[in-house]
C-alpha cells in the first residue's frame, strides 16, 4: 500500500538513498576500515564475523537466491594478512 501523504518526499529520500550507497559501497574497495576495526581494542575480527557475517550467513544468503554475497570474516582476515604481510616487508 503506498501513502500519497508522502509523495512529495520520494524524490529527495531517493536521492539521499542514492548518494549515501554510492559512499558504503566504496568500502568494499577500502581495506582501511577492516584494518581500523581490526586495530581496535573491543572491536577485533570478532566485530566483523558478529556484525558483517561469516561462512554461516554467506551460505545462507547464497541458499536464499544472493548470489553476490561475501564471506566478510574471511576478506578481513586475508586483508589484514596481506597488509601485515606489505608492512612486514617494508
């Protein structure tokens, strides 16, 4: 059911939608936020796998027809490995 009492407001709440995707999904290609979280004293890998999703979710999101989903636990550790791997050799 759709409301036309707000009507007026879908073009501005699609674009605000718009703009704020074209940024979160910069983070794909951003390996400083896995290395922030992975830095953090609370946060840790652990946050990720919570939070983003591990093997479990990605077979499950896979199961329920997504097929562009990503195991996050697993790119977190492979880019903290070949950033610590990059920093070592420096």
């Amino acid at each position: 059911m759709v409301d036309n009492h707000f009507a007026i407001y879908h073009g501005a709440l699609n674009n605000g939608l718009s703009k704020l995707w074209k940024y979160y999904s910069q983070f794909d290609e951003k390996p400083v936020y896995i290395l922030v979280l992975f830095l953090h004293p609370y946060y840790k890998l652990d946050y990720i796998k919570m939070a983003w999703g591990g093997a479990k979710e990605k077979a499950e999101e896979i199961w329920a027809g997504n097929k562009d989903v990503k195991d996050w636990q697993d790119e977190a550790q492979q880019i903290v490995e070949q950033s610590m791997e990059e920093y070592y050799q420096c």
